[in-house]
C-alpha cells in the first residue's frame, strides 16, 4: 500500500544546503501542501486499496461512527447512537442535519445505498473482503436504519468506522461511476475540489461542516496533495519549500532532516507490517520451487529478520511470528511456528528439497526501498537462492500478484488501522485473487474466527489460522513499520498508531 523508493543525489545534496536555509510554510495562504508517492488512480474510496487512498477518504467522506484515536473509543459521527437489537442486527439514529458537499441532505436512503453497493458482487469494489460480513440494510425512516450481519460479527464497528464511507445515493446514480471518480462528493471535513489525473488533488475546508462532528471542522483551509513519483521528489519537496509535509520517507534520513532548523522529524510505530509473501499456490500453471514447503521454510531461516528490522526499519521495529500486528485481537503470536536465523539450517531444507545448489527466482518489490529488497536479495543470495528484483508502483505490485506472477512478494499491510485479525489474515487466505497459497483449511478457519461473538471461539480458530500460515511459511513478516514524517515546524501535527494523518486536527502555529 505505502511505497518507498531509493533517495536520489539531489535529496541528499539539498539536505546539505538546506540545513541553514529559511523555509516557510504556506500559512500565509493557510494551504497546507501534502507531498507523497502513491498514484491514486481512483479516489472512489472503494475502488483502491492504497493507505493514500484511505487518507483522502477520511477527509473527504464520513461515515457512521468515529474511532478516537485516543483510546480507540467509537464516537457518533454520522450516527448520533447505536445499539444491538440482537446478535446479528445493529440499528442507528442518524443525525439530522448531515449534508453532502453538493448539498443534498444525507438520509438512511444514502446509508442504504452504500451498503447495497458493497454487498453487490458486480459493483467491482477492490476490498470485498472488509463486507464480507454485511447482509444489508433497510431503512426504517429517514434517520434510521438497521444493518444486518451475516452472523455474529463483533468488529463491526471497526470496519464502520474506518472503511465504510457513505456515499451520496442521488449524486452518484445521476452522474455514474466514471463521473464520480472525477467529481467525487462525500460528506466529510474537506471536499474534493479537484482531481488531476494521479497528480495532484486538491481540498478545501466543508464549511458546512458541523462544528460538533467528533473529528471537528479543520482550522486549515486548504489542502493540496502532491502524487509524485519517486522520494527524490518529495524529499525535495519538503526541503526546497514546496512541500509541509511528507511521511515514508527512507529512516537514513530522520536525522538529517531534524537537524534542518525549519522541519520536525517524527517517528511513530504502526498497525503496518512488512512482509513477504511467496506464490505457493503455482496459480500461473508453472513448476516452481516456491510450491514446496521445505524451500518456503528454508528462505524464512534464510533471512535475519531481527537486523533488518533494528538496521534497515529502524525506529524500535519489532518483528512479529504472526503475519498480523500484535494487538490485533486474534493475533496470537504462541501459536505462530517460530524462524530464527540459521542459514546453516536454510542450506539443509534447500537439499532436502532437491535445490543443494540453490535456485533462480524473481523478488516483486511494491516500490518499497531498493535498500529493503537489496537486503532481502542478499540473504536469499547466501544460501544459494538467487532472487531478480522487480520494482514496481505499489498498484502494479498488487497485480502481479494477484495474477500469481510474483513468486516472491515482498509488501506492507496497514489492516485499514482495524485493530482486529479480521482486517488482515482474511484479506490474504480466504481464496481471493490476493490469496497466493489457496489453502482451504486456512480459509475455513478464518471464516470461523470471523463468524461468532464469543472471544474464545474467535480466539481458536484465528490460532489455527495462525499455526497453519506459519507451519506452511505461506508468508514472512519482517517487522512492524515505525512511520516517518517531515514536517514543518510551523505546523501542528500529531501522529498515531493507526497510521491516519489527520489533517482535520492540524493547525497552524
């Protein structure tokens, strides 16, 4: 989802010149310009699956409740309350002065609509799996509507909070999805006033925004987001005072950028892990040495996680034995099958495995630091494997996987900032073009997890989920993101470890 690309001579030349040079922000225009590097080809915040994509659609749309990120306390946001008619039915009272940014007033008819988008097969959204819980919903009147679950669901309120924007029902059935995408309207802080291309998009403060809302009506007027295309450009960005703010960028660089008398350098564990993920399902229709568990196992005791995390992530990465983030419910890090680093022990699977000489492969890289995937690429190297890297923009990376034409992927995962298994293991093993190792048991067992409102029950089948993946070494993770941000000094920022900048909380100094 976030990518990282290698920082060019030209960055690190202006870090040199600009450690004494004045800067300003743009406060004077009370602008605040956002520089990143993902592409976001659709802004229809169902139809990506980029944290950036995420991110504007926090600002741009609401959605019925809000998770503080102070304690992870649900808040009204659409919803003025809720409450469990019974294990598998949530009813809401929605406020009624809510209005969309063209204006129309939101309505359950529009809470009816969203859910019915995302419960149609045919409707294309990127993420089916974040619904695959949802039955429907049907108004009651105006400002009430009941949501049905599929069964018990317990995390609804999760993915309600962070992945489910209500959509304009009028606006978007008048002009149509390829209209949409370009002149989107949703009922959050900012709207969306323009979308160039996958350049640039531009917000601007919802005046009639209520000043009650639990994420509060912005102090900054406006925002321009800035798609670049390598961290070269942004980190120049950011330094020659075209930028106030950027995040990813490589940790090498937290310190020089601290040292600039302008700009603040912040650091925050995520919810975010790096992993890799190998093609063991062979859905390409070719013999490959990844199908074989022995050689999967091998490239796990191959690689010294604990180093990469503290040397190349840095900022107090930890490395997790579950392919989930650790307090996640369900992620039980003692059931995971554990990988030290043995290359000795690497080199023993391998010719058990029938490669004692090693083997040729290719590593598909989701434009994550070329540092990153050297490391990977050397390790693997050691024990004999000799891995071609492939480095693509994050979107591309997805496809290829999903075709089954990456063997070996290596990537990141945000869970959507939902602080629940769900929002990960399900995404990847439940027989989607994401899965890549096809297992049913896995998948059997993480629609168990998913499907009861006992914590226990969830608890077992999430751990057999967990020993399965593990056992198997269908995926490494490598360790935890720690996010990085440059900031100006002019600006108050706060970060959180649910990885969601908030620009609506922003000010100026």
């Amino acid at each position: 989802m976030r990518g990282f690309a290698k920082l060019g001579a030209a960055a690190l030349a202006a870090l040199g010149l600009m450690s004494t040079a004045p800067a300003q922000a743009q406060k004077s225009a009370d602008t605040l310009r956002v520089y990143w590097r993902d592409q976001i080809n659709d802004v229809d915040p169902y139809y990506n699956s980029l944290r950036t994509g995420l991110v504007v659609a926090h600002h741009a749309w609401d959605g019925l409740v809000y998770r503080d990120p102070d304690g992870y306390v649900m808040k009204p946001l659409i919803a003025k309350s809720w409450k469990w008619t019974d294990a598998t039915t949530l009813e809401f009272e929605l406020r009624s002065d809510i209005t969309f940014h063209n204006g129309d007033k939101l309505t359950a008819a529009d809470v009816v609509y969203t859910i019915g988008v995302l419960t149609d097969p045919k409707s294309g959204i990127v993420v089916p799996s974040n619904y695959s819980w949802v039955a429907g919903a049907e108004q009651i009147d105006a400002t009430h509507v009941r949501l049905k679950t599929k069964s018990a669901f317990p995390a609804a309120l999760e993915y309600l909070a962070f992945v489910t924007p209500i959509y304009p029902a009028a606006y978007r059935e008048k002009v149509g999805r390829d209209v949409y995408k370009k002149e989107p309207v949703g009922s959050g802080p900012y709207r969306i006033t323009r979308v160039d291309g996958v350049s640039q998009i531009d917000l601007e403060r919802f005046e009639a925004y209520p000043n009650d809302s639990a994420k509060k009506k912005p102090a900054i007027k406006k925002l321009i987001i800035k798609q670049v295309t390598d961290a070269t450009a942004e980190i120049t960005g950011l330094l020659g005072n075209q930028a106030d703010w950027i995040w990813q960028y490589n940790p090498d660089q937290f310190d020089k950028i601290a040292a600039v008398p302008t700009l603040q350098a912040m650091r925050q564990e995520a919810f975010r892990i790096l992993f890799l993920y190998f093609e063991s399902a062979g859905r390409n229709g070719q013999k490959s040495p990844l199908q074989d568990v022995r050689v999967r196992q091998a490239m796990a005791h191959a690689i010294d996680r604990k180093t990469f995390a503290e040397k190349l992530i840095q900022g107090g990465s930890r490395v997790p034995d579950a392919p989930c983030y650790f307090t996640q419910f369900g992620c039980d890090q003692g059931a995971a099958a554990k990988y030290d680093y043995d290359p000795a022990k690497a080199k023993k699977l391998l010719a058990e495995a029938g490669y004692p000489d090693g083997f040729e492969t290719e590593l598909v890289n989701g434009n994550l630091l070329s540092s990153w995937t050297g490391a990977i690429q050397g390790y693997l190297g050691g024990v004999g494997i000799k891995a071609k890297v492939t480095t693509l923009q994050a979107v591309a990376g997805i496809q290829r996987a999903q075709k089954g034409d990456a063997p070996i992927y290596m990537s990141s995962w945000g869970s959507y900032s939902v602080n629940d298994v769900s929002a990960i293991m399900p995404y990847f093993f439940t027989g989607s073009t994401d899965d890549m190792s096809q297992d049913a048991e896995v998948k059997a067992a993480l629609v168990a997890g998913g499907s009861s409102n006992d914590p226990q029950v969830r608890k077992a089948a999430y751990a057999k989920a967990i020993k399965r993946i593990t056992e198997q070494a269908y995926m490494l993770p490598i360790g935890t993101f720690t996010t990085t941000y440059g900031v100006s000094k002019q600006l108050n920022f706060q970060t959180w470890a649910d990885e969601m900048p908030r620009f609506y909380l922003s000010t100026w100094k």
